[in-house]
C-alpha cells in the first residue's frame, strides 16, 4: 500500500514535529521509552545510511524509528514498567502495541508510509515475529531495520527486570539472531558500524 508523504521539504519537516509531539507524549508516560525513540532513530539512521538510503526514503526511516513505540501509549503502565516476568496474558496485550500504533498514524494520509513500518517492526526474518507472521522481504525494509536497532537498545538499556547487557555480548546475540530474528543482510551491515552505535548508547 502506497502512503502519501509529500516530497515537500518543508511539509515533511511539519509532520515530522507532529511525530516529536507524539514521541513526547509516550515518554511522558513511559518512563524506560525517555531517550530510547531518540537512540533507535539515529541507529536505523546509520544504518539506513550504510545500506545506500537517501533523502525521502531515509526521511522515513528516520522518523518511523523515532515513533515505532508510540501505540505503547494505549499499553497499562503496569504493564510497561512490571518488574517480574508477564503472564501469558499481560504478553499478549503489549504485543498488541504495533497495531495500537498503526492505527493511530494511519489516521493521517500522510504518515501512512510510516504506519505501516511502525506495525510491521516486530516481525522476525523467519517468520516467528507479530502481529503477523510475515518473514524476509514480506517485511518492509524500514521495519526490518528497526527491528536491529530496537533489539540492540533493549538489550543494553537497564530494564526493571534486567541489568543492560554488555556492547559486545549485545553484537554476539545479534549475530547469532543472523537468518533467524534479523535480516542477514542488516546484519552483515552492522558490522562496521558498532563504534558509532557505541556512541549512541553512551547517552543513556
């Protein structure tokens, strides 16, 4: 399905403060999400950079990384910040976060592009992903690229229930992940890029 995000410069620079409005927004709820939208973004940046994208296609990979966590607005706080393990139950309502945000974007005929990368970023290579099970190139490529950046932020940000992961052990769990989680070719991507992800992840 084909959005309608304008090649105007400046109306695509007005929408993309709407998307920093939103972000706002979640971060004000969530607590863990404060900085994490921002470091995702500049990750699938590089990223996006490496593999040859530019301008308005990189426009929307930025920005659909910045905003992929915002249908956690509409996830119980009890939820988002529990400290133990969820119940099969509480799992499958935060998994219902792509959607919640697909559909909040998609209500506007410019970010429709974008909504469709934010609902798709939690599928797996392999097809063992949600919500919907797509696999390889199913998955828009937008979607498969924050999946590694929001993978590799998660393991080395502290979680409640976790301490962060170190940078290294977090490159070897992505390696292994190589055909299964990521795209293998994202992945052999990364991996002239881990210092400026290091960088990234100083901030937190």
């Amino acid at each position: 399905m084909k959005g309608n995000i304008s090649n105007n410069l400046y109306e695509f620079d007005h929408y993309h403060e709407i998307v920093e409005c939103l972000v706002g927004a979640l971060e004000a709820k969530d607590a863990y999400t404060s900085g994490h939208s921002k470091r995702v973004s500049d990750m699938s940046t590089i990223i996006a950079k490496q593999i040859g994208m530019k301008g308005f296609e990189l426009e929307k990979i930025h920005m659909a990384s910045h905003i992929h966590d915002i249908g956690k607005i509409g996830i119980p706080d009890s939820l988002l910040n529990k400290k133990g393990t969820l119940s099969n139950d509480e799992w499958a309502i935060v998994k219902k976060h792509p959607l919640i945000g697909f559909k909040i974007l998609n209500t506007s005929n410019k970010l429709k592009e974008i909504s469709e990368i934010v609902l798709y970023h939690h599928e797996r290579w392999d097809g063992k992903g949600y919500p919907y099970n797509l696999k390889s190139k199913e998955i828009p490529i937008g979607s498969r690229i924050i999946a590694i950046s929001d993978t590799i932020d998660a393991m080395t940000s502290k979680r409640p229930y976790r301490e962060p992961m170190d940078l290294s052990d977090c490159k070897e769990e992505i390696e292994n992940e190589k055909s299964y989680q990521f795209d293998p070719y994202l992945v052999d991507a990364c991996r002239d890029l881990w210092n400026e992800f290091e960088n990234i992840i100083l901030r937190i």
